[in-house]
C-alpha cells in the first residue's frame, strides 16, 4: 500500500490567476483564492501558508500572503480568507505584513512588460502550535520560524503577467 502525499490544491487557481485573484492596484478584485489540503503528516500541530513571487525584480521576490498558527484541524481557506482582518480565518490564525506592508493576501501585480511571474501558494504542516511570534513579525522572521519548525510541506504555483 503507497503512503499518501501531503498534498495542497485549489479549485480557483488553474495554472494562471484570473482577475478574481489579481490586487486591486492592477485592476483585479484581490480576492484570496480557495485552498485546501489533505494528508497532513503524523504529529502535525499548525498550518502555515505562505505565498511569494520569487520572479519580482527585487533581489528577494515579494512575499504576498504570511499566515500563521493555523490550527492543527484546518484544511481548507475558504475564497476571500486573506482579508486584512481576518474574520475568515481560524480564531487566533495570524497574518503578518506582506511586501505590500499591509497585512492580508495581497494579490499578483507584476511590473508591466517584465513577462510571467511565478507565484507559490505553500502550506506547510508545523511541529509546534504556535510559532511564538506576532503579526508584527517580518516575512523574513516568518520564514525562519515556518522553516525551523516544518515536518512536511506542499505547494501549487500559478503564473501572471501584464
């Protein structure tokens, strides 16, 4: 018997981001897409998700969604869940500033002309409860606690352009 995979899907995303999804500022709705995930392995404890765009011409990506202590029976984010208040998410689910400085999904919004970006949605099944941090947390900070404290993780990609 094969073991089952930890596996993240979407039924918004197919591959490109459609206007639903694109941020305001570049003419989309900004509207988080539905995720949901399955097979989360053995001493799981939280959910991180986190979205980043490592075409953006900074030198380190762009971080478009950070959210944090998930709890360990979440399996889904409902469409809309990245609101800036979260209201959404999880009671105690933390969401920290993205590259936007705001907190919430920030949706795709490439540079015009620079082609398609890459955009990976990654949920990873945590080791701890809580990651011991708040929404005042930087991605850079964010990253290092999901990282250290990750047993398994999944991703999806979806592309963009202007």
């Amino acid at each position: 018997m094969q073991a089952q995979t930890f596996t993240l899907s979407s039924k918004d995303l197919g591959g490109q981001f459609t206007l639903d999804h694109v941020f305001t500022g570049c003419g989309g709705k900004n509207i988080s897409p539905e995720l949901h995930w399955s097979h989360a392995p053995a001493g799981t404890k939280s959910f991180a998700v986190l979205m980043h765009d490592e075409s953006a011409p900074t030198g380190s990506g762009w971080w478009h969604w950070l959210v944090f202590d998930l709890p360990s029976n979440t399996t889904n984010l409902p469409s809309g869940a990245g609101t800036a208040d979260g209201k959404y998410l999880p009671t105690n689910a933390i969401q920290v500033h993205t590259d936007y400085g705001t907190s919430g999904y920030g949706g795709p919004c490439p540079p015009e002309g620079h082609g398609w970006h890459k955009y990976t949605f990654t949920v990873y099944a945590l080791s701890v409860e809580h990651l011991g941090i708040d929404a005042k947390a930087n991605a850079a900070t964010v990253g290092f606690m999901v990282n250290a404290n990750t047993i398994e993780k999944a991703s999806i990609v979806a592309y963009y352009k202007r």
